[in-house]
C-alpha cells in the first residue's frame, strides 16, 4: 500500500452511527413532513441542507431558511437540539481511534457534515478533537468525491495524497480518494477494520 503516514478517516457511519430514532429528531423531521426512517434520504439533498454543508448557509441562516420553508414553530435551540439528535458512537471505533492516534500515524478526518453536528460528534466522541485540523465540507465549499475535498484533507494533515490511507463507508468516496491517489478502505465495521489495518502493517495485532 506504499510509505503510509497518514489515515483519515470519515465519521458518519465510520466513527459514528447514524440513526432517526431520537424523539426530537423525528418530531422535527414530521414537522417537515418527513418521516423520521426516510430523512437522511429524502432531507439529506436539500438544498438548505447541502448549502448549510458546503458553508453557504452559516448556522443561523440554515435555521431560518428551514423555518420559514416549512413553518417551524422551533426556536433556534430547540431546533439544534432536534437537528443533531441522530448520533452514537460507532461500536469499537472510539478504541481504534484512540489506538491510531496515540500511534506513529497522524491522523486525521475528512466528513460532509456541518457546524452544528461538529459541535454535537465532539460531545458524543470526544477524542475527535484531538484532531487539530479537520477537514469538513462546510469549510471546503464541496462534498466528497470531489477532488477538492481530499486534497484538502491531505494538506490538512500536513502531507501528501499517496502517504494517506482514507477511510470511508461509501464505495464512491474510496472510489474518489483513490483517484487522487490515497490508499483507500470502505468501512465495514471495527473488527473487520483493525484485521485490514493490521493486514496491512499499519496496526500491530491483538
């Protein structure tokens, strides 16, 4: 796999698992007039959505555009509340994490997300602020597979796409850091994760 130095990872359904069963989450997603099982796929492309994920929309603006779109009776902090009610810590992946950093990698993360649910994967998973300088969408101004988005992360890490290993849940996104010539792995889950990693030299077994 070449002169690895780096792994960057994605978080949501890699560090962190996604779900719409929050109470909060799913009253504010039938106020839209969504149910909660389907938002991350019929929601998700939204163009408050997206803009509030590349930083077109900052925070506030992404609150207020949903409002007055849908008629939402949420204040600003309820709404974040209910927005951000959808993550748990991936099983095993926290121990991992914890594991490669305190390792002779850098580490790093590359996710489409944005600035509310960044506040929130700090608090769920704290050891991802011992990353000094992720790489989001938000601050990018794009989604991943677009090149700019791994180049970025790779530069965010202070080295080079063909020293990054990338790891992400999305055959598009390994498909996308591989054409910009990462190493890349789709995640299947932590176990079958650390057998790749130490598969690969990168992880001393266990």
């Amino acid at each position: 796999m070449g002169d690895i130095t780096t792994i960057i990872f994605d978080i949501g359904r890699t560090l962190v698992a996604l779900h719409t069963r929050g109470e909060k989450f799913g009253r504010l997603m039938r106020a839209i007039g969504v149910e909660p099982s389907q938002a991350m796929r019929r929601f998700w492309n939204a163009p408050e959505v997206l803009g509030h994920s590349t930083g077109k929309l900052d925070s506030p603006a992404f609150y207020r555009a949903v409002r007055d779109r849908f008629g939402l009776d949420h204040d600003f902090d309820a709404f974040k509340q209910a927005w951000c009610d959808i993550f748990e810590p991936m099983p095993g992946m926290e121990s991992l994490f914890t594991e490669l950093s305190g390792g002779r990698y850098a580490v790093g993360l590359l996710s489409d997300t944005d600035p509310l649910h960044w506040e929130r994967l700090q608090e769920i998973m704290p050891c991802l602020a011992t990353v000094k300088k992720p790489t989001f969408s938000y601050a990018v101004g794009q989604v991943k597979p677009h090149p700019a988005m791994y180049r970025a992360a790779a530069a965010d890490c202070g080295s080079e796409p063909a020293h990054c290993l990338f790891i992400d849940d999305l055959a598009a996104n390994v498909d996308g850091a591989r054409a910009c010539g990462m190493a890349a792995l789709q995640f299947t889950g932590a176990d079958a994760l650390r057998r790749d990693l130490v598969s690969l030299g990168l992880l001393e077994g266990k």
